[in-house]
C-alpha cells in the first residue's frame, strides 16, 4: 500500500501536549465551538478504525458511513425505544457493530483491494434508502430524535471551578468523546505496536511472505475489519449523541468519503495521522466557504468564486492535491519538515551524518 | 398595507404586558438578540450542494428580495442581513450549522430552513433556545400540527395534505368512478400526500386500487408505471420530485397509456411541464393545483405582483426568473418582511413570534389573487387556500375558484 | 403476461444506459487496471459541454463530434495532470484521486451550470415502437444502438489496431512494454482520452432521457458498476450484455420480488455487485483479474 512512514519513537511529551490541549480546550472556547470539536473527536475514532483497516491490513472501505449508521442506530433504537441510558448503549452498539463487521471481513477476504472498493462504495451509497424500510424499529425518514445528556453534577461543578460558567451538554458531550478517543487512539498504539499490528502489516505488504511466517492470513484480516467496524460502532453512537437525531440522510455515501479524507489526509498507518485528518475533513466543508470569504486580503473574485462553487470543489482539489504531493499526508509533511530543521539545526549537510544519500532508483 | 392599523393595538398591548413583567427598558423600543439600531440579522441553512441542490436557489431568492428591501430602506430603518450556509441536505450538518447561526453568529431567528429531515434535526433546539425557526421551507404537516408543542416552529407553505385533499374533492367530484394509482417517494414528502389523499376519498379510499413507491435513489420509475398501468389504473397521481415527475410523464406517454394525470404542485412549474413535453411527454389530461402565480405563465405578464418579482430577482444574479423556486422564495420572504414590520418597535423573538403564528394576516402579491396567509390562537398553517389547475398543452389554466382547506387538518 | 414482457422491456432499456457507461469504466480498466470513481461525472461534464455549444447556436451533428474531441483532450488532460504523477502508486491513491476528481467535477459543474434539469435533444423520435403490445422507446433503442456501435468500435481498436494492441500491452505488462519502447505513460493517457469520449457518448445519448443535471450520473453509476462487474470488468462486451441484465433484474426484482419493491432498486444493485464479486470475480465473460500488486 502506502510508501511507509519510518517508525519513530513516541513522543511521549507530544501526546502529553496533546491530551492538556484536548482537556482544556472547552474552558476557552464557546459551548458552540465545543460541539463542533466534539464530533471532529468523533470523527477521529470513526478514522482511526478505518486506518486500521486501510493503513494497518491493506484492505480498502469506502462504506465505514454504513457502520456508523448501524452504531448510530442500534443506540438509538435502545434509548428511545427501550428507555435504556444512552451511555450504556454506547458499549452495546460498539460491541454489536463490531461483530457485524467481523462477520462482514469473511465475505471482504475474497475481494481483491479494487473490488472491495466498489462493493463497499455500493453499500455506502445504499446505506439510507436501507435504513429507510423497516420503519417500525428506525422511524423511517422520520429518524428519531435523541435526547442530550445534562452534565453530571461532579463534571458540571469541576467545569463551574475552573471557567465560572455551568457545563452545557454539547460540553459534556465533548467530554464524553474526548475520553472515548483518547482510550482508543491507546487501544490503537498497542494494538500496532505488539503481534497483531505487526501481523496485519505483514499482510499488507506481501500475503504470501507473511503466511511464509505464520501469519493466519484469513483470521487477522477479519479480524482488522472486526476492529475497525468497532470503531465505527462507537463513532456512530456518539456521532447519534453529539447530533441528537439520526435519520437516514444523516449517513450519505459522503459521509464516507469524509472518513477516508480523514484518513488520507492525516496520514495513513499513523497513529496521530486520524486525529489531524478527522480535523482537516470536518473542518474543511464548514469552514470553506465561510473562511475564504471572510478573509480580506483573498480578492474578492476568488472569494466569491470559493463560496459560490461550495465545498465540494474544493473538497476535490485539495483531496487531489494532497494524494500527489503528500502521499503520507500531514504527519508525513510534518516528519518531513521535522527532519529538515533537524539536520539544519544540526548545521551538517547530509552527507556529514554519515547516512547513505537515497538510492535514486528506490523510488 | 391598512392593514397594519388595528394590528397596533395588539402589539401596544404586547408590549405593555412585557414591560409590567419587568422585561422592559425602555418606552420606546424593545430588541433582542440579532437586532441593532440599525441591522436585523436572519440565518438560513439549505441544501446548495448535493443531492438536493436544485432547492438552493431559495436562499438566494429570498436574499434577493431582502436586497431590495434594504435598498428601499429596510424594515422600519434597519437592513436585513442574511447568512445562508449550505447543510448539502443532510441533518448533521444542519444541527452544527444551526448552533453556528444561533450562538456564534447570534442571529435573530432561523428563516427558511430547507427540508424535513434537516429541520426536524433542530427543532428541539431553537425550541429550547426559544429561537424562531420561521417559515421552514417544507410542506410536512407536522410544523402546523404539532405547533403546541413546539411553538416557536412554524411553517409557511401548504401543508401536502391539505393539497391532495383538494385533489380527492376534485377526483371525487369529477371521476367518481376512477380507478387511482399512486406512484409516491418514499419519504414524509410522498408519505403525507399520500395520506391526505386517503383521509380527503374517506369512504371512497378503495377507490385507489394500486400504490407504488420509490426511492430518491432510483434511475426511472418505468418498473412502478409499468404495475400501475397493468393493475388497471385509470387515474394517475404523481407525488414525485420534479426530476422523477417528469421522468414518470414521460414513460407515461412511452407506454401509450392516457390516464388522467394529477401531478403535486412542487413539480408543476411550467418550466418542467416543458421540460417534459420536450423529452416526449403528451402530458394531456393533467391536473395539478396551485396558489403561486407562476412567473412563466403569460397571463401575469402585467401583474404588480409579477412585476414586482422580476425587479426583486433581478438583484441575484445566478437564479433563473422562470424558476418557479424563486418566486417562492420571494414570496416567502415578504411574508418574513412583513411580519417584521408589523413587529415595528417591538423587535423581540417572541412578538415576532407571536405575530408570525397568531396574528398573520396578509395578502401576498406573489400568491394567487385571493389567497390570504392566516394564523390565530388555534391555527398555524398560513397557507390554506388552493386553486385546481388543469394543463392546457402551453400553460395551465385556473379551474372554479380558490378551494380553502381550512380546518381540515386534524 | 403482457405486464411481464413489459418489464423486461423496461428493464432493457433503463439497461442500454448502466451499459453504455459501463463501457467508459471498462475502457479505463484496460488501460490501467482502475475503476474511475470520477467516470459518471466526467460524462456528465461533457454533455454540459455539448449542451452549451448546442445552446450557442451550434447544430447538433457538429457539436457532438466536438464534444468527443474535447473529452478525449479533457482525459488526456487529466491523465496528464493528476493521474501521471501517481500512476504507479498503489490503488488504493488511485481511487482516492478519482473520488476527488468526481467531487470536483460534481462541484464545478453545478457551479457552472446550475442545478435546474435541463432538456437534451436528442436524434431519436420521443415516440415509442409497439411490439404487441408492448412498448419501447426509441431514444431507448437508440441508447443501445448506439452502444453497440461503441462496443464495435472499441473491440476494433483494441483488437484489430496497432495502437490498441499497444495499449493493452502496456496496461498488463508495463515493464516489458517499457523495455520494447513503448510510451506506456502515454498510453494510458490515450486509454482515459478514449474512456472519457466514450463517457461523453452516454452521456449524450442518456441526457435526454434522463434529463441533463449534475447529479445525473449518481443515480446510475452503481448500476454501471454492477453492469462492469457481471460482465467481467475487463470485457466490453461483457458490460453491454452485463448491463442489459442489470436493468432487467433490477426491474424484475422491483416489481415482484415481495420485500424488494420499486424502492430498494439500489439495493439489488448492490446485492447484484457483491453476489458477482464472491461468486464468480471475473463476472460472466473476464479472464483471471490482473492484480496491481
């Protein structure tokens, strides 16, 4: 699959960075701003399990919205139908999602990476006429509205401590997504890090060597799909919660594509790479064409031209762009730009470093 | 505009009642948020991209005419500023997007929404943030219907079911023996025609022999036609999306089947009537109803109304004049213009809100002659009144009088 | 029974149009081993083209030979442009990049054109032939006339001609071709300059049935994916003969199949596309796929 990044050392202080950024985030910026972070966050998981899929096993979904969905709706029908707490039907449709996913790789196991694209592409496109038939148990067109959760009092008291306001539900719901992500994106790290991860990228890059090895070829591929499909699961449950409806044009087939952009974008086989794509995808086609415009120093043609021919061209362009000139994504540009300033900071040319110059025909 | 006179009394009342309430600051003027001394901020989201683009060009409409109400001086001195974002048609973009509107950019009130799925999304929320979601454009009974419990959700246009009650009257009355088919979406669009249909024949609902559904998702609707032809069909009703209508009309015509053809009034602008006679269409025996004055029909060629309409239009440059959207959205937007007014120096959610729901009153020039938008304490759907129009082969022409559907609705 | 016949008939006709787009994505396939995401919209694109210049005055026999001619230049184009540099990147890039060019071109179009349907002439009469009762049209006919010209002219080129042999010979066997001197890269080049007119063909021919808009080609592109698929998705016969039963099953299924109904067409698509995929890969009339590896 993708050229592979090579493997740095965590960064320890980094994701330390990063988990303070995340939990502070809420108390300077608005509930509004909060809810918007919330579903990039959920987004991220939703990628994460996808670059499982994609970046760790070499197999290639453009249907992960229909998983989603079915996470989206198995909590919905629990709480609104079975009066169950949303929170605790989070694990169940997660669980639920993920077995169907595995049941989904036996099928997968048969299709070449090109094949497996289209049939996924078709069930992703099928995906809310689907939802729409059994009326009784999803609500048809009509979805079903989910109630949010008020923040419990310890949460809400601690938020008061520190921002003097009340914690609001979208906040709440932030919280609630940032510690599913941050328990996943661990989950993630080890899982690449110890035998599976390193078996399913055997398979990736070369079947027959990898079953040479050992490798049950079969089992770790549905078993990709079966974790991947996991992440989807609780992805879509908590996309149902931060959203508070879900109907059947809620997971379009460009919901789909929004998660492979993640994906791409970010970095596959990387653990960061999800969380900076899930940003760049959800953030694109809100900020699109309200950003372009509102920026004064970009003339007025262009502006208008941006806000006129809407997200989906430059969700085009920039998805284009980025597959020819960062292959790796952001986290490649970024380890790119990393080693650059290092070897300048250093103040030695390359050769000095004592490593070999790249092999002109490896390219 | 005499009527706005003994709507004074009213509204002093309101606000005399919210100043001893201790809502008060000042005599002479009461705002809310989204209001300055001089703007009132409206927010829109819409489908512009995706699937159901085509609708887009509402928002533009609708800015259109706020344009030219600004440029005659707004609204008692203040401009109207309209920000429009694309949801693309799907609801979970529409609730971000909404919270955007609402708490970011601080709008006064939502106008316009588009589509049932996406404003059913936010509907608990401008609810519970007591945030006018006025006017959404969607036919679904459910916004008059179920104003009591959201009741700071209101819709404009003609209920759908109210719509095929007139087309069972006019079934009823004209083919009492007809044998009807339905080829419906399978949607709340298709769904609620559907069903008016069946509660408007009452007694009669046998009366339709065959219903075929599809998905927004399918190639043609040749398979549906087919069955209804074949199950003896002689009276045809199209509750379809103008893409699939006029597709539909056509194989109707390729099949050398001549039922009567009773078409909804979201599909029945001229312009797809051509569209259709263009792609083989015979389109003869078609009934529809109607309570826009369609800007390509010649007949309004010297009405103020439409004239007015072409002024309006004029500011946008991308909308097609004979896109019978457009006069939609600038219709609705002069009732939006018009409730503002009355709301005069009393510019609060929930006046605006109250007039909007209770106190409509209003001759709109881009609707029929005649159709008069209503509300009152106990009736929330505007629009009420429609008039049966039958296709003439180059236009429609307006059958009896205005059929008022009034109360109908339970 | 005459109900029947209908259907089938019906369903043949709705099929002349999975079948003549499929015929595009075959095309591409040969030349490079892809399935282009992009491929409906790039047709639909250059139908705004034809309508444009057929809106400006210009006849309709003189504007259709000019509208190939500029899609097969806009494929070469965009092979050129954003296909070249990735060429020999995994597929997984590939798909990605023909996701983005379809969103692209879906954007644009509707930027440039607008989303109001339009009509589309076309050089067929909008009457319909009576076989006894039962009713085609013949726009429909003409869709799969049409199509069969296409595929003749297809099988020609890539069986009969210098040029064709090359290219098939360059997407199997790069290396080697490379090694004999062959511009494989260009090659490929002429393969999406082809896939594109073909493209721009279905396009031409569906717009006045479908109606001209940017969203046209998605509600058949999974249909077309399924004709290519049964057909085997490297065979152009296949996906004429694939398509014709794509829309006959679809029509079938939708009027008699309890459960299925006219609104779960899409689904039997896709049931249509992942039975071929696991059954039988290489579809009806495919030699053993090639894998890009």
């Amino acid at each position: 699959m993708m050229p592979r990044l090579r493997n740095a050392p965590p960064r320890y202080w980094l994701v330390v960075i990063a988990v303070v950024f995340f939990l502070g985030f809420p108390t300077v910026i608005s509930s509004f701003q909060s809810s918007l972070w919330a579903q990039a966050l959920i987004l991220a998981i939703a990628v994460m399990g996808l670059n499982i899929l994609v970046g760790y096993s070499g197999q290639l979904s453009l249907g992960h919205g229909a998983f989603m969905a079915l996470g989206a709706y198995t909590s919905a029908i629990l709480a609104h139908r079975y009066k169950m707490d949303y929170l605790l039907t989070i694990p169940i449709a997660t669980l639920f999602t993920g077995l169907v996913g595995f049941l989904f790789g036996f099928p997968a196991l048969r299709l070449s990476p090109l094949y497996l694209a289209l049939a996924t592409f078709a069930l992703a496109v099928v995906t809310p006429s689907l939802i729409k038939r059994p009326e009784g148990l999803t609500g048809g067109v009509q979805g079903i509205i989910l109630i949010q959760p008020d923040p419990p009092p310890f949460a809400s008291d601690l938020f008061a401590a520190v921002t003097g306001t009340a914690m609001t539900s979208d906040q709440w719901i932030y919280y609630i997504s940032l510690f599913c992500a941050l328990l996943l994106f661990w989950v993630a790290w080890n899982l690449v890090r110890h035998r599976p991860g390193r078996a399913m990228r055997a398979l990736r890059d070369g079947e027959v060597a990898a079953a040479a090895y050992g490798v049950n070829i079969a089992g770790f591929k549905t078993l990709a799909f079966g974790i991947s499909a996991f992440y989807a699961g609780i992805a879509g449950s908590l996309f149902g919660l931060a959203t508070g409806f879900v109907s059947p044009d809620t997971f379009p087939v460009s919901l789909s594509i929004q998660l492979l952009v993640g994906a791409v974008v970010g970095g596959l086989a990387s653990i960061p790479g999800p969380l900076l794509g899930a940003i760049f995808a959800y953030f694109l086609p809100i900020e699109a064409n309200q950003w372009v415009p509102s920026q004064s120093w970009i003339p007025d043609q262009v502006a208008s031209t941006v806000k006129n021919a809407g997200p989906a061209v430059s969700y085009g362009v920039l998805l284009i762009l980025i597959m020819i000139f960062a292959p790796n994504g952001i986290v490649g540009l970024i380890r790119a730009g990393y080693d650059w300033l290092y070897r300048r900071l250093r103040g030695a040319t390359d050769r000095e470093t004592g490593q070999l110059p790249p092999d002109p025909q490896t390219v | 505009m005499g009527r706005i006179a003994p709507r004074l009394a009213a509204v002093a009342v309101f606000m005399v009642t919210l100043a001893a309430c201790g809502g008060g600051t000042g005599t002479t003027s009461q705002t809310d948020v989204g209001i300055t001394s001089n703007s009132i901020l409206l927010g829109n989201t819409i489908a512009q991209s995706g699937p159901a683009a085509a609708y887009g060009t509402i928002a533009n409409a609708e800015l259109a005419y706020f344009t030219y109400i600004n440029s005659q001086g707004g609204v008692n001195g203040r401009k109207i500023n309209f920000k429009i974002l694309d949801d693309a048609y799907n609801p979970a973009q529409t609730v971000p997007l909404t919270k955007q509107l609402v708490e970011q950019d601080q709008v006064f009130a939502m106008f316009s929404g588009l589509g049932t799925q996406a404003q059913t999304s936010v509907r608990d929320y401008l609810n519970s943030k007591k945030v006018p979601q006025l006017f959404v454009a969607t036919g679904a009974t459910t916004w008059g219907k179920d104003f009591a419990s959201n009741q700071w959700t209101m819709s404009w246009q003609p209920p759908y079911q109210g719509e095929s009650h007139i087309y069972a009257k006019d079934v009823l009355a004209k083919h009492s023996s007809a044998k009807i088919g339905v080829l419906y979406q399978n949607d709340d669009y298709g769904q609620d025609y559907l069903k008016g249909l069946t509660d408007g024949l009452g007694a009669k609902a046998s009366m339709i022999v065959a219903k075929e559904s599809y998905d927004v998702t399918a190639a043609n609707t040749a398979a549906q036609l087919t069955k209804l032809k074949a199950a003896g069909v002689d009276t045809l009703f199209l509750f379809s999306t103008p893409g699939f209508t006029i597709k539909s009309l056509v194989i109707v015509t390729l099949l050398h089947w001549q039922p009567t053809i009773y078409l909804n009034s979201v599909s029945n602008p001229q312009v797809y009537m051509g569209l259709a006679a263009k792609a083989g269409a015979a389109n003869q025996n078609v009934t529809s109803v109607s309570y826009l004055k369609d800007p390509t029909d010649s007949q309004w060629a010297g009405d103020d109304g439409m004239k007015l309409y072409k002024t309006v239009i004029a500011n946008c440059s991308k909308c097609d004049p004979n896109d019978g959207f457009n006069i939609y959205g600038v219709a609705v937007a002069y009732t939006m213009v018009d409730v503002l007014k009355q709301a005069g120096s009393t510019l609060t959610r929930a006046n605006v809100m109250k007039i909007a729901s209770s106190q409509l009153n209003e001759t709109n020039p881009f609707l029929l002659p005649g159709v008069k938008l209503t509300t009152t304490s106990s009736d929330h759907f505007p629009i009420m009144q429609e008039q049966v129009i039958t296709w003439t082969g180059t236009g429609w022409k307006l059958q009896g009088t205005l059929i008022d559907e009034r109360g109908t609705i339970k | 029974m005459q109900e029947f016949f209908q259907q089938v008939v019906s369903g043949i006709a709705i099929g002349g149009i999975f079948a003549s787009l499929a015929l595009a994505l075959v095309l591409i396939y040969n030349a490079m081993g892809l399935v282009n995401f992009a491929q409906g919209e790039m047709a639909m694109f250059a139908t705004f083209v034809a309508y444009a210049l057929i809106n400006r005055g210009m006849s309709y026999w003189i504007a259709f030979p000019i509208t190939l001619v500029l899609a097969f230049g806009g494929g070469i184009l965009i092979q050129r442009l954003v296909i070249k540099p990735v060429e020999r990147a995994p597929v997984l890039t590939l798909v990605i990049i023909t996701l983005g060019l379809a969103t692209l071109v879906n954007g644009f179009a509707g930027f440039i054109f607008g989303y109001v349907p339009r009509s589309f002439p076309s050089p067929f009469s909008a009457d319909s032939a009576d076989l006894f009762g039962v009713f085609i049209s013949y726009r429909d006919m003409g869709v799969i006339a049409v199509s069969g010209l296409v595929l003749l002219g297809v099988y020609l080129l890539l069986q009969r001609t210098t040029v064709g042999l090359t290219m098939r010979a360059a997407a199997h066997h790069p290396e080697a071709s490379r090694l004999l001197g062959v511009q494989v890269s260009w090659m490929l080049a002429l393969g999406w300059g082809l896939a594109s007119a073909v493209g721009a063909v279905s396009g031409i021919m569906v717009a006045p049935i479908l109606l001209l808009e940017p969203n046209m080609m998605q509600s058949i592109i999974i249909y077309a994916f399924a004709a290519a698929v049964l057909g085997g998705i490297e065979s152009p016969l296949g996906a004429v003969i694939g398509g014709l039963i794509v829309g006959v099953t679809v029509n079938l299924a939708g009027a008699y199949l309890p459960g299925v109904g006219g609104d779960l067409q899409l689904a039997v698509g896709l049931a249509i596309i992942i039975a071929v995929l696991i059954a039988r890969p290489n579809g009806l009339f495919g030699r053993a796929a090639i894998r890009r590896v």
